[in-house]
C-alpha cells in the first residue's frame, strides 16, 4: 500500500488522469467534435469529484493531493476557457479568459506564500462554488456548440441559459479571488 503522501494513490491517479482528458478536450473543441468534448469534460468533472471522495473515505487525504487535484483542474478549467475563446460562436470573450487565468495563476502563487508560512490555505465554499459554475459554464457552451452543429440549429432558451451560467462563473471566479487575497492578507500579517 502507497504512503499517504505517494504519487500512487487512488485519489491522485485520479486527479492525474484529468491531464490527459485535458488534452483530449482541447483537441475536441479545436476540431469542434462537440459530442465528444462534452463526454470527455463530464469524465474529468467527475473524476474531480471521485478523487475528493475516495480521498476523504479511505483516509488518502495528503499534501500531495490537496496540491495536485487543484493543479490538474486549473489546467483542465484554464486551457478549455483559452480554446473555446478561440471557436466561434462560444460567447467567450478575452477578458473573461484573463480573468479566469489570472485569478488562478494569482491564487495558486498566493497559495504556496501562505502555506510555505506553515498556514492552511485550502478551497473554501467560494473557491468550490467557482469551480462549479466554471464547469457547469464549460459543459453549457459545448452543449450549446453541440447543438448548433446538430439538426436542432441555433436553441435561443439555451443559449441564453448558458450565457448566464457563463457570467455567474465569471463574477464567481471574481468574488472567490477578492476573498482568497482578504484571506491571504491576514494569514501574512
């Protein structure tokens, strides 16, 4: 049996296999195989899922995965933002990409200054809530691409749900970051 802290564990295979799945997405959406894209991207939403789980009810829980599970999902949430702004007809815009890729960059880099402090700096009910809406935005936009490529044509009522989700992620996304730099700021002091 693999130490708590190895590499090899359940929990941290899982969160490793969302590398691939990445790469695999970002070719889905460059070739616009939006069926495709969105099974793949419910895999690694569920993956994301799985490994918290398996973690927490088999005592896996380790610095090695509280590290890795938010790295392979800011690969994953950052790089489908940055594809998709480049399909047409998504909706995404450059600034909500740099603000979701900002924001990420900034708070894994204030993540390591507070915990190299000996501080906890862990995701909280904002950070959670963020990363759903940015995957529940994500899943919306290939459904919404998926659609248009099908029979069904243009789904106003669904577009505009995804528009929608899309925002919240973005004011999320902003929220979650103003909080994290409060929280970081009196850890520091």
């Amino acid at each position: 049996m693999p130490s708590p802290n190895s590499l090899l564990t359940v929990p941290n295979l899982l969160s490793l296999s969302r590398l691939p799945l990445a790469v695999v997405l970002f070719a889905c959406i460059g070739y616009e195989l939006w069926p495709a894209g969105l099974a793949v991207f419910g895999a690694a939403a569920v993956t994301d899922w799985l490994d918290g789980w398996w973690a927490r009810r088999s005592g896996q829980v380790s610095a090695v995965g509280r590290n890795l599970d938010p790295l392979t999902d800011k690969v994953l949430i950052c790089g489908a933002f940055i594809y998709l702004l480049a399909a047409p007809g998504t909706g995404v815009r450059p600034w909500m990409v740099t603000v979701v890729v900002g924001r990420e960059v900034l708070i894994t880099g204030l993540r390591g200054v507070v915990e190299a402090t000996g501080a906890a700096f862990g995701a909280d009910w904002f950070g959670k809530l963020k990363t759903v809406l940015q995957s529940a935005a994500i899943l919306a936009i290939l459904l919404v691409q998926w659609a248009r490529g099908s029979a069904a044509g243009d789904v106003p009522g669904l577009e505009t749900a995804a528009a929608c989700v899309l925002y919240a992620a973005i004011v999320a996304t902003v929220g979650s970051g103003v909080q994290y730099l409060v929280r970081a700021v009196r850890l520091l002091r």
